[in-house]
C-alpha cells in the first residue's frame, strides 16, 4: 500500500468517524441485534427494516473507537437497498479479506477499512458492526461479542 493511499484510507475513516451516517435508530425496526468488542471497549446496536427481502433502512447506535464508528457507518450505506442474500455475501466477503483469504479489489469505501488486517486487535473493531448485522439478519437472540 502507497503511503498516499494509505493517507487516504485514513481520510475516509475519520470521516466516517467524525459524520457517521444513519447513527440513529431505525422507527418500526424488524431486525435488530447488539454487538460488544470487550477487548476495546466498543458497544454497537444495528436496527433494521427488511421489506420484502430486502433491507430498506438500516441504522446503528452506540459508542466505541473510531475505527469501529466508521465501519458501522459505512456498513450502513453498504447494505441499504440490498437484498438479505446481497448483504450476508457483502459480509462474507469482507471476513474473507480480513482473514486474509482474499483481496479487496472492487470493494469500494471498504477498502479503506482493510488496512486495519495489520492490526489483528482492531480487526474485531472493524467487524464489530457487520457481526451485529448479521445477528440481526439471522434472528439470533443472543447479544453477539467478537470473542
Ligand atoms: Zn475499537
């Protein structure tokens, strides 16, 4: 990775961090699921309206670093709109490149959260949203925690 484009990646997060869009909650939720990242400290709770298989609001609430606001906010604005088999495939594929198994091209916004694979302890930050997601979307009634 260039350091420009490091430089930038780090722009798109503390943007996100500083105006996290959709952090409010979703009015007449279906879906919903809370997520905790004890090793951080991070607390995320993901509300969701589905329609007809498909997720037509998608919000979060919560408190927690920077990295774990930001890709909260950009998981948002990832999977609204997308069909309920779209967004667990979104989340799949991001898993998989955080493991390292595969590479973020074509990722979008998302790129810029796949610097924190350096980092093992901040990958669970980066997760954090997209676990409570798809709690969520699952319907698992247990509080969902990246240990
Ligand atoms: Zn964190």
């Amino acid at each position: 990775m260039t350091p420009e484009l490091r430089e930038l990646y780090q722009e798109v997060i503390l943007d996100h961090n500083k105006r996290p869009r959709n952090r409010r909650e979703v009015p007449h939720a279906t879906h919903r699921a809370e997520g905790h990242n004890p090793l951080c400290g991070d607390h995320v709770v993901v509300t969701l309206c589905v329609q007809d298989g498909r997720i037509a609001d998608v919000a979060f609430e919560g408190h927690g670093c920077a990295i774990s606001t930001a890709s909260a906010s950009m998981m948002t604005e990832a999977v609204r709109g997308k069909s309920l088999e779209e967004a667990h495939g979104l989340f799949e594929r991001l898993h998989a490149v955080f493991t390292g198994s595969e590479g973020a091209n074509d990722f979008g916004e998302l790129e810029a959260l796949v610097g924190v694979r350096e980092f093992p302890m901040r990958v669970k930050c980066a997760t954090l949203a997209w676990h409570a997601l798809d709690a969520a979307l699952t319907a698992s009634p247990e509080p969902v925690t990246t240990e």
